[in-house]
C-alpha cells in the first residue's frame, strides 16, 4: 500500500472562493484520482489524473469547475472553484496499482463545508 | 456497464455475533470486486479484493467474502462482531479497467 496524505484536511470556505486541495504520495506511483463523498452518499469518481497529462473528468464534472494538477508522480492538486454550498463534500485523492490500477488506496479526505 | 448494489443501507448486530452485509453486483466483464471501510472521520481502507483466484477471499480483521457469479453476489462476512467493526462498509467493483463504482454504502452498528 502506499502512505497518502491531504492538506488541508478540513476548510470552511465562503461561497464564490475558490480552495486547492493537495494530495501527496510516499512513493512515486502512475495514476492518480480525485473523489467526491457528498453528506451520507457514496464515491463519485471525478477525475482520473496522470502525470504529463490531462486529467480526464467524468460524466458531470468540468474542468473549469474542478481544475487539476498533476506536476510529477507524487503529487496532485484538486481545485474547487466559485464553490457553492452544493460544494460541500469530502473530497478524497486515491493512488492506482496493479495491472489495471483499479486497486486504489485513499487519502484521508478534505472535508469541505461552503457557507 | 458495471454497477453496485448493497442490499442493506444499515445494518445493526449483537457484539459477538456473525456479520453479513450483503452486495449485488453487474458487469460487462469479468469483474474485480473489493470492499473498503470507512472509520467515522477516517479514510477508506481496503477490506479484500477479488480478482479472478480463489472465490473466497480472506481479508484483514477477520472480514472475508465469496465470489457467486451465478447469483452475482460478493456479500461480506465475519463470524464474530467486535466493537470496533461499526464503520460503513463499501462494496466496489471494477470491469476490466481503473475505473471503480461504489456501491450505495451500509452503515454497520454493533451494540454491546
């Protein structure tokens, strides 16, 4: 398994700003994800991200609205932007590994709240 | 197409006494099936995973499940609740690729 890690790991934010969610990674690893827990709701995945890549979002998530970064193999960003209180959510970075990366480890989520 | 469906959304048992939350799953391919559990205020933490081998997989803290492609069915049990099981339980499941689906979670409850 891999040691991942998130800052910050819970935020209060104001609607209309904007918060960059960081996740690290203790080992250089190739695919990365990005996850939305809504209030007592399950995973959405919304984002699949590579290193020297563009992320690719899935069904209902844009990139203007959830920009990503991902500048090496250790590390990415996730960026909620204009945030809404609909924003409100645990957002979750998880690594890949295997032959198919779909064994995914998680971080321990930033929980957001937008008033 | 894969989807995930966990038949129960809570589930409340007696410390001491067996454990069953119940997944039922549908895929396009031969499916990779895996169960997390979230701690309150933790991160999820992979139970086991199947991934084509022995239809039953053994996973950490006594958790273990069985592959049922006829009934296409991966339900999670442990023989003996200890306190320290209440957490929700997510059944996934991953067709081919690294895309996972959750399941809608349970909420296990485990009473003194």
């Amino acid at each position: 398994s891999a040691v991942i890690s998130q800052k910050p790991s819970r935020d209060i934010c104001q609607r209309g700003t904007s918060l960059t969610i960081q996740c690290q990674v203790d080992s250089q690893v190739t695919m990365m994800f990005w996850y939305r827990q809504q209030p007592g709701q399950s995973l959405t995945l919304i984002a699949t991200a590579n290193q020297g890549s563009e992320a690719t979002y899935e069904s209902g998530f844009v990139i203007d609205k959830f920009p990503i970064s991902r500048p090496n193999l250790t590390f990415s960003t996730l960026t909620v932007s204009n945030m809404s209180p609909e924003d409100s959510s645990i957002y979750l970075c998880s690594v890949g590994r295997g032959s198919t990366y779909n064994e995914q480890f998680f971080g321990p989520g930033t929980r957001l709240t937008v008033l | 197409a894969q989807s995930v469906t966990q038949l129960d959304s809570h589930v409340s048992v007696s410390e001491g006494t067996p454990v069953l939350l119940r997944c039922n799953y549908s895929s396009s391919y031969s499916p990779s099936l895996f169960w997390y559990v979230q701690h309150p205020n933790k991160g999820l933490q992979l139970l086991l995973k199947y991934t084509s081998a022995a239809t039953l997989v053994k996973g950490i803290n006594g958790f273990e499940a069985e592959f049922k492609k006829s009934e296409t069915s991966f339900h999670l049990t442990k023989p003996s609740a200890h306190m320290s099981d209440a957490a929700e339980y997510f059944c996934v499941v991953s067709s081919g690729g690294n895309m996972l689906t959750f399941g809608g979670g349970t909420r296990l409850m485990v009473k003194p």
